[in-house]
C-alpha cells in the first residue's frame, strides 16, 4: 500500500510538473508587444491592438480574411467587396486615401494605424498621433513583399498559424500560374484606359509581379515606366506591338462612369492578334486600382492573367 502511494505521489507530482511547464511555455509564447521594422522606421507595437486605422486597402483585405475589425479606414475609394466597412457605423472614416483626416484620426485614438506607399508622406504625422506600420508592396518583388506583410499582420495580431496558411496557398498559387504561363509563348500587354488616354505597364510598375513572378512576356519593352500611372502610350503603339493577350483596366468605371468598349476596341486596336483571337480581358478595377498586396486582391488577379492563357 506504501508502495502504491508512493508511485500516485510520484505521477501527480510529475504531472504537476509538466502542466506547470506548459504553462510556462503558453506564456513565453504570449507577448505583450513587438517590435516591428519597416521602410519608414521601426515601431514598438501592442499585440492584438484593439483600435486598428487602416489607410492600405490590401491591409484590409487580410485584416477581413482574418476577421479582425477596424475602428477607422479611408472611405473615398473603397473595393466593393470591401463595403461592409463603409457602412458599418462603428467604423469611422479617417479622410481619403490620399489625404488622411488626422482630426478624426486622433479622435478614434487607435492602437495602431496601418499605411502603404500613398500616406507615406504623412507618415511623421501619423506616428505622432499612434504607431504607424507601412505595409508597403516593392514593385520588383511582389511576392515577398505581400508574403512579408502578411506575416507581419500575423505578428502583430498573433494569428501566425493562419498567415503562414495564406502565404503557403499564394505561393502554391503563383507557382502554379508560373509554370503554366512561362510554357506559353504569348506576349501580354497590361494596358490601364482614362478618359481616351491608353497608358502601358511594365516589369517595374506596379503590376510589375505579373512578369517577374508570373513570368508573362511583354509585348513591349519600355525601359522608362511610371509605376503608378503607366507609361502613355497610342493606339497605333499597341497596333505595332500587336500583343497576343490585352489585359484593360477602365480607370473611368471606378468613377461611375461607363465606357464604351468601341472607345477600347478601336480599329487600330483590332489589328492585333489579342482583338482576332478574342484575347481581350477586362480586369476588375476595385482588385487591379483600387487595391492590390492584399490576400484577396493577389488571388484574384492571378486568376485573371490565367484567362489569357486558356
């Protein structure tokens, strides 16, 4: 009996221990805060911040993925599948996406307040008013960047294990398109339509990704770009080109205005082999303009350069 007693002794001490270490382990693994570095400085942040501005539409995409509310974002240009947060009372509207409204941004008194490369140049105003985290896309190298602001996100949210789930399913998307569209010999033209005016976009744009980590080819081959605005070009330009796929994004439709195709599809235009092969795709403007780095936003636009090559 002696013995016995011993031994159930011996086990609940032992089990004792290993729940003490477990906790222990549990609360290493919780921390309070982190330090975060990025292009702009280096910031001391809350983990699970509470009180979240987001002024980066691709921030928000996986903020929404992750189901994470925000108390404030940008309401002047917003995705429409992102307008649950335009009408939700309970998220105020921090000024324009070009334009922060640092009044009411200081009136929600966030934890944090995310940015991308358009509220970089108020990013010392920001900071002072809470810790200011740029999530900002480099052009020539996509894929990192949105996989590194992504687990930043998970970071600072302590959600690791599902963003380490979505940046392991976008590379095994891109990957995938990768392959499928280095073995085709189509040469692509992404081409961004405003008010008559055609403007061009290449491996340094801001749809850079699409030739450097899809590795589609150019029809073209500027070697001065204007990364956000494109390079303009002409009608009889592209005819020249004669691109085998035409990606169009209509900058006029995110106005709430309506094209008309014949406008796009002009009889210089259907000269190329992108026009008689039925190669011209019109791509979402909300995902491909209005946002973009966002885990939604890199999805979809991988599903639209595949159309091409279908």
């Amino acid at each position: 009996m002696k013995i016995r007693y011993f031994f159930l002794t011996l086990l609940g001490g032992l089990s004792s221990l290993i729940i003490s270490c477990n906790n222990h382990e549990s609360k290493k693994d919780k921390v309070d805060s982190i330090t975060v570095q990025h292009e702009l400085g280096e910031i001391n942040v809350s983990t699970n911040p509470k009180k979240v501005v987001v002024f980066d539409m691709g921030s928000l995409e996986t903020l929404n993925e992750l189901n994470i509310p925000v108390a404030g974002i940008c309401k002047d240009y917003v995705p429409k599948y992102l307008h649950k947060y335009i009408n939700d009372k309970n998220v105020k509207d921090g000024g324009s996406i070009l334009q922060p409204n640092f009044e009411m941004v200081s009136k929600i008194n966030p934890d944090l307040i995310i940015i991308s490369a358009l509220q970089a140049k108020d990013y010392e105003k920001l900071s002072s008013i809470a810790p200011t985290l740029y999530l900002g896309i480099e052009n020539g190298d996509f894929k990192s960047s949105i996989k590194k602001n992504i687990n930043t996100i998970g970071r600072v949210f302590q959600l690791t294990d599902q963003t380490d789930q979505i940046n392991k399913e976008l590379e095994h998307a891109i990957n995938e398109a990768s392959k499928k569209i280095a073995s085709s010999s189509n040469k692509i033209m992404i081409l961004l339509y405003n008010a008559g005016t055609f403007s061009t976009f290449g491996s340094d744009s801001r749809y850079g990704f699409v030739f450097n980590d899809l590795k589609a080819k150019a029809a073209d081959d500027l070697k001065e770009e204007a990364i956000y605005h494109g390079t303009v070009v002409s009608s009889e330009y592209i005819a020249e080109k004669d691109p085998d796929v035409l990606y169009i994004i209509d900058r006029n439709s995110v106005l709430g205005n309506v094209t008309n195709r014949n406008e796009i599809e002009n009889k210089l235009v259907q000269q190329t082999s992108a026009y008689k092969k039925n190669k011209i795709i019109y791509l979402d403007p909300d995902v491909w303009y209005l946002s973009g780095g966002g885990s939604y936003s890199t999805r979809t636009m991988i599903e639209d350069i595949l159309k091409g090559y279908k």
